[in-house]
C-alpha cells in the first residue's frame, strides 16, 4: 500500500485542556495535511509542508471537515446490539430479562460472526476505531470479534465473560472452564497484530470466589492484559453483592481480595463509591469508567467526575451499549456534559473531545499508540462535519470559534456528523469519494 495523503483541519491534543481557553493543550493547523503508510501516521503538518516533502502522493481532500484521531469507547457490550432500547428495567431486571437471554444466542458461531461484523460497522460508522469490549461467556464470541477485528486491523481490546453463577442455562461457565477458555484466547489473541485481551469477570455477582480467584490467577499470569468488570453502578447490585460476599468491607472488596486491582483495570460505573473504595482506586490506579447514556437509561446514578479526579483518579468514558443508548461517543459527551451539569460540575468541549481521544487512551495506557495525530501514531482517524443537519448547519452560521465548533458537534452531534473514519489507514466508511 502506497503513501497517502489526507487533507483537512487537523486537531490533536498534546495534553489534556486545563480550560476552555487552554490553546496549549492541543494543535490546529487549518490547512493542514497526514502522510499515512503502513498503518501509521508518517507525518503530520500543513498541507503546503506535506506536500513539498511529496508532491506526487495521492491526496483525499477532507476539507472543510475536521480530522483528529479516532474516538476510544473504553466499555462496550458485543452482544447488546440487539437489546439496546429495551424498555423499563433497572439494573437486574434488565439483565435478566432482556441481556441474558439475548447473549445465549452467540453460543452459535455463525450468529457471532454475523455480529461481529455488523458491530464492527457500527463502531466506525460513529467513528470510534478502538473499543474495550465484552463478549458473551462463549469462547466462540470473543473468538468471532477478535477474528472480525483482526480483518479490519483495528486495535481492540475484549474478553470472554466469566459468569459461573446467577445467569440462566446455556449462560455460564465455570471456574475452571472460564480460567482455561480466557487462557486459550490469550495464547491465541494477546499481542496478536493490534489485539489486546482483558480478562472479563462480568462482575461480583455472576462470580463466585471461586471465578475470581481464577481471574486473579489470569491477572497475575498475564501481567500484560487489562481485566474488566463492573463497580457500584445500582443500590440493589451493591446490596446483593454485599449479601453474596458477606466478609467483604465493601463491593470493591470483592475485588480487591482477589488482586483484580491495577492502572489495567478498567471498572464500569463507580457511581456509588465509599471513601474506602475511592481510596484503594486511587492506591491500585484503577480506572473508573463513566458510562453517560447507560446510567441515564438505567437510571442507575451521576458520575462524580470531580470528585474521582480530586482524589487522584484517572476516569475514562465510554458507552456501555447495550444498557447505553447510543454507540455514538459524541452522544455519549452530551450526556455526560448533562450529568456533570446536574451536580454543578462543566465539561467544556476541549477537555471532552481530549477525553474521547488521547485521554481515554491514557485511560488505557495506550497514549503512544492511539488517541492523537501524531507522527508515528496508528492511523486511526475520524473525520467530523459539524454542519451534518440543518439544524448543525443553522447553529454552525453563528460559531466562531473551535471551541464552539466543538460543543456543537458535542451537543447536536451523532454518526451523521462522521464523514470518515479509517482504521489503520484504510477508509471504513463506504460511498464517500473525494480523491484528487
Ligand atoms: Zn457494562
């Protein structure tokens, strides 16, 4: 594959926006160009520099868009593509009801190939080109996103779910039997090209100590793999987690007990923390994951994002689809920005777009990699129109700035506002021509 060219207003950050007038944080090159090649960024700057380097590249002409790096959905379900919008459930009851019925049927594998693919569609039709995703407890689901990813080359990070207990039939594996397929994907997957394994117990609940003993195990075999679950997010799942786990302090206990904690734990919700729990985040670096549309939906609770962060935290945020209702990352900041609104705190549109990229890749410890245009990154790019609907269009009329620009794709914005978005360098998006 050729060099290419791609030209647009680029926006990329170098550090995370201390404000809303932090232009240090971040560059903007108006006319600005990337050389990508091999799957990665060779150079970024202005158009008339790029071009002088080589003149003779092929070009695809993004301007008047908005290219930065691909959006980063750090906690997603795969099988929940078909259960999002199920109506009037809470937490557990929504599980039971509408999630862990739909999730037996990926024991098939045709059924999780098709899936795969049309999940993957999705992504990057919102422009989200890195995901930490669930699978079902099927080893053959992990097995069918991995290989769909692999297809693509696209960086994604995933698990088989460990549940050995409170789930139906046809929906649980055991201590033994999740240690030996979470093992077996590892060998398989972990490192393989751009694919990264996490060890998956859904959370306290399904588990019992004995499956998390196991995932500690994993955990400590493994030291190069993330681990996910879910943390606090409703009264009733904190209430049942502490009657199953009875000598636990508190739900994170649980996980704490079994060394499930590290800077490669990424924990869904954390909404209804304790001064301990928040302590021992802060000690282990786990990451908190704020799941906007999920906790709305769900009615499941705010996220105290200052709060986290005064204690030191490093949150990431995510779409938790299916229990969220978009797999829109723009979606996901503008019910965010009204959670943080709801408990006096504001997140401005330069510090939400550096949290969607290069700060849920630190999230992920991936920074060096993805969330940013610079040289040598992976050509992981989104291509934003913030004029997408004529209502955009009509706001757009009285924007003057780029932070303005911003909020408005924040606010108003969804997948039509993606005009492209590559993985690896490839284009994802189909019926989109503009080659010069
Ligand atoms: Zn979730």
């Amino acid at each position: 594959m050729t060099d290419r060219l791609l030209r647009g207003r680029l926006l990329t950050f170098h550090a995370e926006p201390q404000g809303p007038d932090d232009t240090g944080a971040y560059s903007y090159i108006e006319d600005g160009a990337l050389v990508i090649g091999g799957g990665v960024i060779r150079a970024a700057g202005t158009y008339a520099a790029m071009t002088a380097q080589a003149p003779d590249m092929p070009v695809t002409d993004h301007r008047p868009h908005l290219m930065m790096a691909g959006f980063i959905d750090p906690h997603i379900h795969f099988p929940q593509g078909q259960v999002i919008a199920s109506w009037g459930a809470q937490l557990l009851d929504w599980l039971n009801t509408y999630t862990f019925p739909e999730e037996t049927r990926f024991a098939d594998p045709d059924h999780a190939a098709r899936m795969a693919t049309l999940f993957l569609d999705q992504l990057t039709d919102h422009g989200t080109t890195t995901v930490a995703a669930y699978a079902s407890v099927h080893l053959t689901s992990a097995e069918a996103l991995f290989a769909a990813a692999a297809r693509r080359d696209m960086r994604i990070i995933a698990g088989k779910v460990m549940m050995d207990r409170n789930a139906p039939e046809g929906l649980r594996d055991t201590a033994l039997t999740g240690y030996d397929e979470s093992k077996a994907l590892i060998g398989r997957w972990h490192g393989k090209g751009r694919a990264l394994y996490a060890i998956t117990p859904r959370f306290a609940i399904t588990s019992t100590p004995g499956q998390l003993e196991v995932a500690g195990a994993l955990v400590i075999e493994q030291p190069g793999c993330y681990l996910q679950t879910h943390l606090s997010e409703n009264h009733d799942e904190i209430a049942y987690t502490a009657s199953l786990y009875p000598d636990s302090p508190d739900y994170l206990g649980v996980y704490e007990r079994y060394g499930l904690l590290s800077p490669r734990a990424l924990m869904g919700h954390c909404l209804h923390l304790s001064p301990r729990e928040i302590g021992v985040m802060a000690e282990t670096g786990a990451r908190p994951v704020f799941c906007p549309t999920s906790n709305l939906f769900l009615g499941s609770g705010l996220f105290d994002d200052a709060g986290l962060r005064a204690a030191g935290l490093v949150n990431a945020i995510a779409t938790d689809v299916g229990g969220g209702t978009s797999y829109s990352m723009l979606q996901t900041l503008h019910e965010g920005y009204k959670v943080l609104q709801l408990q006096g705190q504001n997140l401005h549109p330069l510090r939400a777009f550096h949290w969607i990229t290069r700060g849920n890749a630190i999230a992920l410890g991936l920074e060096d990699r993805i969330g940013t245009l610079a040289e040598g990154s992976e050509a992981d790019i989104v291509v934003l129109d913030a004029r997408a609907t004529d209502a955009m269009a009509l706001r757009m009329a009285r924007a003057e700035t780029l932070s303005e620009e911003l909020f408005i794709l924040q606010i108003m914005g969804d997948d039509r506002a993606v005009v492209q978005t590559y993985v690896a360098g490839e284009p994802q998006k189909t019926g989109f021509v503009s080659t010069t």
